[in-house]
C-alpha cells in the first residue's frame, strides 16, 4: 500500500513538473475575442481589454484581439480558429472545445419595462406570463439557472434573440421585447444611452446563485497542462490584488471585491 501511495505521489510530482516545463504560449499570437459589453469592453477600452494587456505582460505571450458578436466567437472556438476569450461561461457543450479558467463571479438582475404591470417574484412567474416577451444576446449564456428558463421563452415563442448589447437596448427601447437579463456593469451604460432609464425597472432576482465567470481557451491551441497555468497565472493576480485593481478601476471597490470573493 505505502509502495503504491509512493508511486502515485512520484507520478502526480512528474506530471507537475512536465506541465511547469510546458510553453505557456503557441508559437504565434494568441487570437483573442473581444465583445461589447458594457464595463467589459467598449470602444477599445474595459476590464478584459485591462486583463488582457496584464495577461500578456505576464506571461510573455503576444496577442492579435478583434471584437465579434458573442456567437461567432464561441463558433471560431470549437472550429479553431480562435484561442481564447474572456468573460465566459461553462457549458456541457462548451466544455467539449474550450478548458475554462475562472476569476469572478456575477449575478443577473431582470430588467422589466414599466408598462408591463404584473408582479414578478420569480423566475416561474416570468415563463407563466404570456404578456411578457423576452430578448437575449444570441450566443450568450446566462448560468445553469438562468438557460433552462430561457430555454422555455424560446419553446413558448416569447424569445427574441439579437447580435449584441448595443441592439439589445436599442430594441428593448423601442418596445420590440418587454425585459432582458443583465449586469450592473453592463445596463447602467446602455440604459442612459437609450434614454431607458425610467422606462425600466430593475428586479433583483435574489434566488439565484451567483455564476461563475471564466477565461475560455480553445482546446484545439492549448493542453489541458498549459490551461492550468493559466488558471495558476489568474490565481497569482488575484492573490496580488492586480485583479482587484482591474475591477475597482472600472466599477469601484465594493462591486470589484463581491465580484472577486467566491
């Protein structure tokens, strides 16, 4: 028993040290997917465009960054095309592609339109309300909590799904849907842009849990040993408070610590 105890423990400490030998970095640039979505990104400036400039700094990788709508990157992904982006969730169906990295946490508030007058309290009273018609962004996903529910909008026709953040509220302004799912960081830049800011009423939706949110890298450009380098180069920076600084730069310090805490 102590014998194979030993061999285990040698092998687990030879497969550390054969990861800790691995390149961090293909050999070419990253390619890196960027998408409008409030604080996290916006006309070339946000928290992941700040993580990617400290990611790259840190591990002597270089980077080529585009923006894309959400659904295309997660296409360019599973094909290949793309090696990683930021600001992600996990799915089963994601996971086949993509190793996920994470290093925050959120929560989706409801954003309701005034005129609808009905009372929601939670999730279930939203999908029971045939009055009510929802947008989404297409190819984003919202947390295990939040898809199923959004997968019964889209069943009951009451889903409306759109290329990006900037049609979502553009659409949502001129009553083309009645509610969508959203961020602080994201609704508060985008509601004072469609004048919606006493067209809407925000609904905390307490009874979720938060959702994790991830640095999504292509299965196809790094092992699984380079992937938890990256979640060690995350867990260094968090460590250190650079994340901290990242998030308090853009949305002060009490939203950047609860983002952070999990």
């Amino acid at each position: 028993m102590l014998q194979r105890i030993y061999a285990t423990m040698v092998l687990a400490s030879s497969m550390a040290a054969a990861a800790a030998d691995l390149p961090l970095c293909p050999d070419r640039p990253i390619r890196f997917a960027y998408f409008e979505m409030g604080a996290f990104y916006s006309r070339g400036v946000g928290i992941d465009k700040d993580l990617v400039d400290a990611l790259q700094q840190r591990s002597g990788c270089s980077f080529a960054a585009a923006v894309q709508p959400r659904a295309r990157t997660w296409l360019e992904l599973e094909r290949g095309n793309l090696d990683m982006t930021a600001s992600a969730l996990s799915t089963p169906e994601r996971e086949k592609f993509a190793w996920f990295t994470d290093y925050f946490v959120d929560r989706n508030s409801l954003l309701l339109r005034t005129e609808v007058s009905t009372t929601i309290q939670s999730l279930a009273d939203l999908v029971n309300d045939n009055r009510i018609r929802m947008g989404v962004v297409r190819g984003f996903a919202h947390g295990a909590e939040l898809n199923g529910y959004v997968e019964k909008l889209r069943n009951l026709g009451r889903l409306e799904e759109v290329e990006d953040q900037e049609a979502l509220y553009r659409m949502l302004s001129v009553r083309r849907f009645d509610a969508v799912f959203g961020y602080p960081y994201v609704y508060v830049q985008y509601l004072g842009k469609n004048q919606l800011a006493d067209k809407v009423r925000v609904v905390e939706l307490a009874m979720l849990s938060t959702t994790r949110n991830y640095l999504a890298l292509s299965r196809k450009a790094f092992t699984q040993a380079q992937a938890q380098r990256w979640q060690q180069l995350l867990n260094a920076m968090r460590a250190d408070g650079s994340l901290q600084a990242i998030f308090q730069k853009h949305l002060g310090a009490a939203e950047a610590r609860a983002m952070l805490k999990y």
